[in-house]
C-alpha cells in the first residue's frame, strides 16, 4: 500500500499577492542600493582626499625643512612655517629669522639638495605667513596638476612655472601656477587678494632662484576672470609689452610674475591672477 503525501496548494490569491509585493518594492530596493553605493562612494572620496592632502602638506613640510637647511623631517603635516627667504649669508637676524647658508666652495646646499631631487626645480616661493613652496617647470602644463614635487601622484600637484617660459625667472613676464586647495594649501591664499585691505598688508613676494639670487616682487593688482584672460596671452605671446597691457603696472617695472589658481565656483573656467613686479 503506497502512502502518498498531498501537497496543500497555495491559493492563486496569495501567489497574486506575493508578486504584487515583489514589483511593487522592486524600485523601492534599487534606489537604497544605489543611496548605499553614493553615500559610500562619496564618504570613499572624502576620506582619500584627506588622505592625500596630508601626503602632500607632509612632502612639502620635509621640502621647507631641506630649503631652509634643516636636517630631516619636523614630523608635522601642517603647513610649511613662515619664513622670510634670506640672503647668502649664515648670520642670524636681529628677528631671528635664519638666512640661507653657502658652503665653503660658495655653493648653496639646500637647493642643491632640491635640485638633485627634482631636476625641474627652478626656485623657492616665498609670502610670509602664506605660501612658502618649491617652484617647477616641467616640458608641458599637465604633469604638475596632479603630480607633486616629489613625483608622487597627488591633486595637489606643485606650484609650477608654464613650460613656455624657458628663460624662467629672467623672463619679461612669467605664469606661475598652483591649486586653489580646500585645505588652504598650494595657492588657496590668493583668493584673499581680493580684499583691498589684505592686499596692501601682504604685498611681498620673495623667491630665491635655483643659481641662489635672491628677487623681490610686489604685488599690485589682483582680478578674478577666466581662463581665456588677456593677460595670459600677453605673458605667452606680447610679454614685450606687458608693462603697457597688464592692469595697473608700476610705469618703472620691467619684469613681472602672475600667479594664476583656479576659484571653488562651479565654473571650472574662473581664475584668479594675482599680478607682481620685481623691484629693483
């Protein structure tokens, strides 16, 4: 005698219902996945550019200490202290600040030292209590967007020079260029140009060269533009006639730098350029 098992049959109704659940919450799912997978995505970006903001205050934390002639590094990723970039002697100022030192043979070992580590290294980039870097020129203007002075990929980049400016510092007019960095590194600073009153407190710039000459720039005019600005141009192709074209130069100047960064609006074309010219 076979025992056979009935099967309880679902009534068709909850079969119906069961599916009606499954479409209805389907898009339901979908959109939580897909919140899950931004907001990880999201907390994922955050985290590496915090990650990679402090390698790059680390690295130019370690530079400031090489140019400043300090052995090793401070063991802080803070901000490069400000400095006064000093001239080719060893004494000690009466603010004490320390000037940069020659060897016996007259050299200067601290860019020596930058130099052998970079061999596009051009200068030192000084704004006490603002901005203090090492200066680059690479062969074009895309490695140093997100390359650091060490080599290290990084949206950091470094402050570099435009490649088209092969006579560096001796040029008429150069670009220098530099991040507008929401930690307040590369050339984040220059944005507060645009106050008047903060201008007129911090027009100074110093830069050492890579031969060691020590130049002096002043700041004295500051616009925020675009990228397609006249004043690029005139740097690249009419530098001859900078001191007629740029806006508000000193009618004595010769020479001038512009510092270029990008703003934090959502045009990715804004620009603000910041206009010096080296005093005699």
């Amino acid at each position: 005698m076979e025992n056979t098992e009935k099967k309880t049959k679902e009534p068709k109704s909850d079969k119906r219902g069961r599916r009606l659940f499954d479409k209805r919450y389907i898009p339901y799912i979908c959109l939580i996945a897909v919140g899950v997978f931004l907001v990880t995505a999201g907390l994922r970006d955050i985290i590496m550019n915090r990650i990679e903001a402090a390698a790059a205050r680390g690295e130019y934390t370690q530079l400031y200490d090489i140019f400043r002639g300090r052995t090793g590094n401070q063991g802080s990723n803070q901000s490069p202290p400000p400095t006064t970039a000093g001239s080719d002697s060893s004494e000690q100022q009466g603010d004490g600040t320390e000037e940069i030192s020659k060897d016996a043979e007259g050299n200067l070992p601290s860019l020596d030292e930058l130099y052998k580590l970079n061999n596009d290294f051009i200068g030192w980039f000084s704004i006490e209590n603002l901005i203090e870097y090492p200066v680059v020129r690479g062969r074009n203007n895309s490695k140093y967007i997100n390359t650091t002075f060490l080599g290290e990929r990084n949206a950091s980049g470094a402050i570099f020079m435009d490649y088209r400016h092969t006579g560096g510092w001796d040029e008429i007019v150069s670009i220098i260029y530099g991040h507008n960095m929401k930690d307040d590194s590369m050339f984040a600073q220059l944005a507060r140009y645009l106050d008047e009153t903060f201008m007129q407190q911090n027009r100074t710039i110093l830069v050492t060269t890579r031969d060691g000459r020590q130049l002096t720039y002043e700041i004295f005019a500051v616009k925020q533009t675009d990228a397609w600005d006249s004043a690029y141009t005139i740097a690249i192709s009419n530098r001859e006639r900078a001191a007629e074209l740029l806006p508000n130069a000193p009618q004595n100047a010769s020479h001038f730098i512009l510092l270029s960064t990008c703003t934090r609006s959502a045009n990715p074309d804004e620009r603000i350029i910041v206009f010096a010219a080296l005093v005699d």
